[in-house]
C-alpha cells in the first residue's frame, strides 16, 4: 500500500494504484473520477457510494491524529517534504 501527495491528476493517482494492482486486489472501490478507468481493469473496479465509506472514515480518522492535516492549526506543514516524511511515519509505525 502506498501514498501520493497532490491533487488527483493521472500521475499521482497511476502512483498508488500501481501499488496496489501489485497485490492482486479482488475489488477496488473508487468514486467517480476518469482517470481510474483507464488505470484499473473494469473486473476489479467497483464504482460505489457505499465502498468508499471506509476509506472516507480513515480520511477521518488520520485527520484528527494528525494536525499537520489541518490547514488552521499552528502544526499545519508548509513544506512537502516535511509533510511527506511525518506521513511516512503515521502509516508505517
């Protein structure tokens, strides 16, 4: 499982469905954006409401841990690099 920091363009998105096309998922549930049908194979690409609602909870979820996320807060990283590095160590510790 990966990560990519940016907006949603095709090479961002390419970034971290690559990594989990490695895995062999049965299903990927995404919203409704383009550029996932031509990045994930229609067998496995499920476009739903209600499957993204999880992720949406995780979205959440890490919002609150992290108050780098939040853009009114004294901790809020201006420097991607930064950003990046502390992310890095939410998911992976």
């Amino acid at each position: 499982m990966s990560f990519s920091l940016g907006r949603r363009t095709k090479r961002t998105i390419q970034y971290v469905t690559y990594s989990l096309l490695l895995s062999t998922p049965k299903a990927i549930y995404t919203d409704g954006l383009l550029h996932y049908k031509s990045l994930i194979n229609k067998v496995i690409h499920r476009v739903t409401r209600f499957g993204t609602n999880q992720i949406e909870r995780n979205n959440l979820s890490m919002r609150t841990n992290l108050k780098r996320l939040q853009r009114k807060t004294i901790c809020f990283s201006r420097s991607y690099i930064q950003l990046q590095c502390v992310l890095r160590i939410y998911f992976w510790s």
